[in-house]
C-alpha cells in the first residue's frame, strides 16, 4: 500500500479519536465505569471536553482534512494514484465531514436540518457519479463544488474550536456566517452537476 493511500486510512481512523474528545462520555459507559467505582474519572474526563477537550477534537480535525491535500498532492507529483485511493479518498472525506456535522448537531452547535441538506446532496451526487463511472465516465469536480469544500472545511474548523466571531460583528459566529455560506454552495453545486449531467439520468 503507497504513502496516500495510508495517509487516507489514518484520515478515517482519526475519526473515532475525534469523537472521542468532542463531547462527555456516553451514558451507558459512565454507567459501566460508576459501577466499578469510577465516578471521579467520569467526572474529570466530562470536565475536561467541555472544558479544554474542544481543542483536541477541533486539531484532531485539522490535522485528519490537513491529510486530504495532503495524500493527493503525493498522489498526483510522485504518480501513485491508484484505483483503491480514487474510491476510498473521497469516502474518507464524506465520513469525516458528515460526522463532524452530525456531531455539532447533537451537541445543538446548529440545526439538525443544515447535515440533513448537505449530507442529502452527497448522496445524490455519490449516486451521480456511481452512475457515470457505470457508463464510463468520470464527473469532475465544478467550480460551485470545489468553493464549497474550502468554505466547508472552515465554516467546520471554526464551529469545531468554538468562541470565534467576526471582528466587525462581535454578536455574530464566524463559523455559523460561513456554514451557511457552504450550505448555499452546497445546493447550488448540487443543482449544477444535476444539470450539467442531466442526459446521464436519461440514458
């Protein structure tokens, strides 16, 4: 297995470590510890994610997208694309997202309407693309839908590390402002690869 293709499994495997620390522990397993006694470890581990535990799961976050540019550049300069990393890349990529903004939703950091849209046209497109490479064709990424990635990641990386706001609109959260700013690309570039390959739907 080659360096991205690596690079690309540590991105899936840091997403359990990001869930980890990104909120309390889970009341079956507090449970479970407080009847071996460990009340003050569930208390003390509790305290730390709300308190510095954020931190953690915000770099875990950082450091898991950094490795996304990170294997497909090494993919691309030293020629070592493989048909396992074109399908498991963008898989990681999915999973990694799609977590992160379940997670906010269940901690109630935004709506749980917001992953249900954007999560909703991955899967359309995922089928799209599924579809096309059916037929022999390769779907590449729009301009609509590379913007959105880049706003994503930061609208994500923001919320994920709490407390930011825009200097000019102090009550305002920056990471709230560009969450939504990606989720209006996201329907935009949903509805541009939908028309741009619309005769795929009627082969």
């Amino acid at each position: 297995m080659n360096l991205p293709n690596k690079l690309t499994l540590f991105r899936i495997a840091l997403i359990p470590v990001f869930l980890f620390f990104f909120r309390e522990l889970p009341e079956p397993l507090s449970l479970l510890l407080s009847f071996f006694g460990l009340d003050g470890a569930v208390r003390a581990f509790d305290a730390f994610v709300t308190g510095d535990g954020f931190f953690i799961s915000g770099a875990v976050f950082v450091i898991a997208f950094a490795t996304d540019a990170l294997d497909g550049y090494i993919a691309r300069k030293y020629k070592l694309v493989t048909e396992f990393g074109i399908f498991l890349d963008p898989v990681a990529d999915k999973l990694l997202v799609t977590v992160a903004l379940v997670a906010l939703a269940s901690r109630g950091d935004i709506g749980a309407w917001i992953p249900a849209i954007i999560i909703s046209r991955e899967l359309i497109i995922t089928g799209l693309r599924l579809l096309a490479a059916n037929k022999g064709i390769v779907l590449a990424a729009g301009g609509f839908g590379k913007a959105k990635t880049v706003v994503q990641s930061a609208a994500l990386t923001l919320l994920l590390f709490q407390n930011f706001r825009l200097s000019f609109l102090v009550a305002v959260n920056a990471g709230v402002v560009l969450l939504y700013v990606a989720l209006i690309l996201t329907i935009l570039s949903g509805i541009d690869y939908i028309v741009k390959n619309r005769s795929l739907l009627s082969m």
